[in-house]
C-alpha cells in the first residue's frame, strides 16, 4: 500500500520579497498558491522580470489540480501568464483579482483558452482528497484571502499577505471569528508571511492616511500629483475622496494606473463621481488649484510617469514652481536610489514634495502585519507546526522567534529556502529532501533563454566593452591575405588609441603567423589563441577585460 505524505514547498518567495508561489501536495494532487512576478535589480542587465523555476511542476503536471490566488499584487500574479503557456490549469482567485489577472491574459492572448473561475470567502473547494475553504484577510489591496487546506493528514492555512486593520477604508474586515474557530477546530501546520516581523507594534490603519491626504490637498495651491502603487485601490480611493472635498478634477497617468483603476471602477471596488475623471491632455486646460494627478512610478522606475514627468519629458502634463507631489508609497528595499533620484529633481523643478517613510509623513502605511499582528494570528490558528514565508532570511528568523514567543514549540518551526520540501507524515514534520527551485530570467519574449551565461557577457560588455578582430585568410594554405583589422565599441575612443590599435593588429598578425608555421589550421584553435594573446596584451596595458570576438573569413 502505498504511503500518502503530506508535503509543503515554496518555488519563490523565501529569502526574498518577490515572485511568491507556493504548493501544496498530497498524494497525486498538487495545488499551487500565488504564482508571482519580481522586478531585476541593477546586475540583471537587460532582463525584464524574474519569475519562478517550475521544472518541478513541469514534471509533475498531470498531479496539478489548480492555482488558487490570494490577491492581486504583482509579486502574486506576475509569473501567471507565463505559468499557462507551459501548464494550463484552472485559475481560482476573486473577483478582483481575477480582473487584473485577466489584463495579463489579454495582453498575452490566452483569455480564451485559459478556465477562471470566481470565489470569495466562503467558497469551498475539492482537489482530490484536499479541501479548500478560505477566509478573508485586510491588505493594502482589495479581496484577499487567507486559505485553509484539509488534507488526510490534517489542516494546513497559508495566510496570503495581511494585517490586522480594525477601520479599513475599503470596509472589508478580516475574518477574525473565523480565524479563531478554524484555530480552535486545530491546525497542523501554519504558513505565514513575514514582510514586518522586524517592526515592533500593530501596522496603522489605513484611515490615518486619508486624514494627511485630504489635509496636504486643504494647503496645496496648486497641481497635485500622488504616486503609489497602482494596486492600491484603497490609495487610489482616498485621493479621489480628497479631490471630493477640495473640488478637483482627477487625472490619471501611467498605463498600469489606468488599467487598474478601469478594473476596479468596472466592479465596483472604486467609488468615482461622474465627471471628475479627466483626460491626461486636459490637465492644462484647468486651473492649476483644480486638479490633481494621480501617477505610476513610487519606486523610482525610469520609465514610469512620475520620472519622466521628474525630467520634463511627460508629453501631456509638466511639473511646476509650486506644485505639490506627494509619495504616498515607501521604497521597496533597493529601490532607495532611484526614488531619491527622482525627489531630487522634482525639487530642481521648484515642487514642493512630500516624501519620506510613512510614519513621518501619514501619507503611507503597510499593508503587512508588524510583530502585534503576525502574534495575533499565530494566537488565532494555534499551529502545531509554523513555517514562515514571504520575506528575507532575517525577517524569516524574527517571525520564528515570535511564533516561539506565543506557544509553538521550539524545533516544531521550519525555515526553508526555494525548493526545500518539509513532509508531514503520521503528524511528524520532517525537512530533507529539495526539489529544483531558482529564478527564470523574461527578457522581451524570452523566457528562460536567457541564463548566468548570458548575464556574466552582459556584464563584461557593460564593464569593459567589446573587441572585434577581423582578418582574411587563404582557404589553401591559411595565410593572412586581408587585415586584422580591429573594432572596438565601450573600450577605447578610437582616435585616441590609435597606437593601441595598431599594436592589437600586429599581435593577431604576429599570432596567426606563429600558428601557420606550426601547421595549425583549425579556426577554434587559432580564435583561442587570438582571444588569449590580445587579453593578456590589454590587460598589462589597460587593466581592463573587454570581450574579445575573433571573426575568421576564409576565401
């Protein structure tokens, strides 16, 4: 007979803040959470988006039963897309969720082929012999959920991203009743988000912020711009409530603030009065004390609105002496320097700018549990076993420590990394297996064709440019009858090395000549030498490594 483990694994979102996906696996049937995207750092040159390694689901694609998505964000649905041209399965998600998972589809043109279906709270569902229930949890989006796995083995609830606000602006109140009784029903195994474990308190509510927006928009004289996330629909809500009470038109800029705010407007989870939505080319036609703009580009992205408006080179609208622009978004960690980039030349535009973290202004708060709100719901769901997700390894390890601090006991707390499987088997919990986990690299339409390889010639070409050798040879006796002539791009300035270049010339002639005169004719051969005798020549005379690109024509 064969023996039925319950097994939990993360593809993304351990150890970083980015491209969540998470699974459930029980017998033949595999249910995916979240399936998410996360923007490259500076070292990733070219590359568009970093999304999860599914060779293990691609593997195991006839076990997949389903997605289920707990929210919106684009850190939980930006891997989708790309998930469903390799494995199409079902895709369970709310009502506003499943209107921005769809603009992805369209743009990807895989809406027709792709099976969406619509729960809430109190769905339940049925994978085999796991069953699924949810409940709802505040966020700093609309309709998330936290979701409830029963399996053979015993219950396992993975809390989707949350806080615990008691006046939330979108009034949709986290199910703490029901959070208590499935506690009290026994859960074996709880995996929860740790963004916040390192900041001591309960996250603030999201109605201080309305208070400081409507009370920045009383003393502005004259354009208003706030830039947040464009998912932040109860953000967006605020700023629409404050250009009520201060009679302003509204404007919006950046594709993505568009797209969400006509998905949100679409079904009913932003409240607009007819009129006060305008054009971004009717901006000038108002006055400046009339209308407020709302805008992508928060963290520092250098082609969203806010920095090209930054720079004077928005088309449809422009900064001036006396504006005011308001972040109301705190960078994201390694974000800092574009963000302060773009402050400062909002100042040099004359603007008076409202920055900073959320606390000092009120024009942000988190939408992520602090430690008060990660113990209440250990304290709630009273796991027996607790593995923390969501965050870098430090904030993993405080999570731990809390989950201690309110009774889970000690060596009963797993913190994995991508790919770390911990089993659950006749109520033992055990890590010791891994499955293949990583980052896929899109690069425009490439996916995954792009690896450490690629990105190591990137760099080296960023660095210290590139080298072409070209040179002519006798198809009979592999003499030199053209050249070498040499090209360089991002190395040296030609007219001023002109020596230098003459000299690479003369190694390569001198190289292939030597090579000949051992009967050497194989184009690698003498490709390698060339490559090894020029890098070593400018290196001692230049200290730097260009890529060097040997080009043998034969006639």
């Amino acid at each position: 007979m064969k023996v039925k483990t319950l097994s939990i694994f993360a593809l993304g979102g351990i150890n970083e803040i980015g491209k969540n996906m998470y699974c459930i696996e029980h017998d033949d049937n595999i249910v995916i959470v979240d399936c998410g995207g996360m923007f490259p750092d500076e070292s990733l040159l070219g590359i568009d988006l970093i999304i999860p390694d599914m060779t293990y689901l691609e593997e195991n694609r006839e076990k997949i039963r389903a997605m289920i998505v707990t929210h919106g964000h684009e850190d939980h649905i930006g891997g989708v897309p790309y998930f469903l041209k390799k494995i199409n399965v079902p895709i369970y998600a709310t009502r506003f969720t499943l209107g921005l998972i769809e603009l992805k589809l369209d743009e990807h043109r895989l809406a027709r082929d792709t099976k969406l279906v619509t729960i809430d709270s109190n769905s339940e569902l049925e994978f085999g012999e796991i069953k699924v229930s949810f409940f709802r949890v505040s966020h700093s989006i609309p309709d998330c959920l936290g979701i409830v796995f029963d399996t053979p083995e015993g219950r396992v609830v993975h809390t989707g991203d949350f806080k615990f606000d008691l006046t939330p602006e979108n009034n949709q109140y986290s199910d703490i009743h029901k959070m208590a009784k499935i506690g009290q029903e026994g859960v074996l195994a709880l995996v929860s988000e740790s963004t916040n474990a390192e900041r001591k308190g309960l996250t603030p509510s999201e109605q201080m912020v309305g208070d400081h927006l409507y009370e920045a928009f009383m003393k502005a004289d004259g354009k208003i711009f706030v830039s947040t996330f464009a998912s932040n629909v109860n953000r967006v809500q605020q700023v629409v409530e404050a250009c009520i009470r201060t009679d302003r038109k509204l404007a919006l800029l950046g594709r993505s603030m568009v797209n969400v705010v006509d998905v949100a407007i679409e079904r009913g989870y932003l409240l607009v009065p007819e009129g006060m939505l305008i054009e971004a080319g009717e901006i000038e036609s108002f006055a400046p004390e009339k209308v407020a703009i709302l805008c992508t580009g928060s963290q520092g992205e250098p082609n969203a609105a806010l920095a090209r408006l930054a720079t004077g080179n928005y088309r449809d609208a422009s900064i001036y002496p006396g504006d005011t622009v308001i972040m109301a978004a705190s960078p994201i960690p390694g974000n800092e320097k574009g963000v302060s980039k773009i402050i400062d030349n909002l100042f040099q535009l004359g603007a008076h700018v409202i920055y900073g973290s959320g606390s000092t202004t009120g024009m942000h708060v988190s939408g992520h549990g602090y430690q008060e709100d990660l113990k209440l719901m250990l304290t709630l769901i009273k796991p027996t076993f607790f593995i923390p997700i969501h965050g870098e390894y430090r904030m993993l390890h405080h999570h731990r420590e809390l989950a201690e601090s309110v009774g889970v006991e000690k060596g009963n707390t797993f913190i994995i990394r991508n790919g770390d499987v911990v089993d659950i088997r006749d109520g033992v919990a055990r890590q010791t297996r891994t499955i293949p986990a990583g980052d896929t690299y899109v690069d425009g339409v490439s996916v995954g064709d792009v690896g450490e390889i690629v990105l190591r010639d990137r760099k080296q070409l960023s660095e210290d440019g590139m080298v072409v050798i070209v040179l002519t040879l006798s198809k009979r006796d592999q003499r030199i009858i053209q050249g070498p002539d040499t090209i360089t791009r991002g190395f040296v300035y030609v007219k001023d090395s002109e020596d230098l270049l003459r000299e690479i010339n003369r190694l390569v002639k001198k190289t292939v000549n030597d090579l000949q005169d051992d009967d050497v004719r194989q184009w690698n051969v003498i490709k390698r030498e060339i490559k090894k005798s020029v890098g070593k020549f400018l290196f001692s005379n230049t200290k730097r490594r260009p890529m060097i690109l040997p080009v043998i024509i034969e006639i």
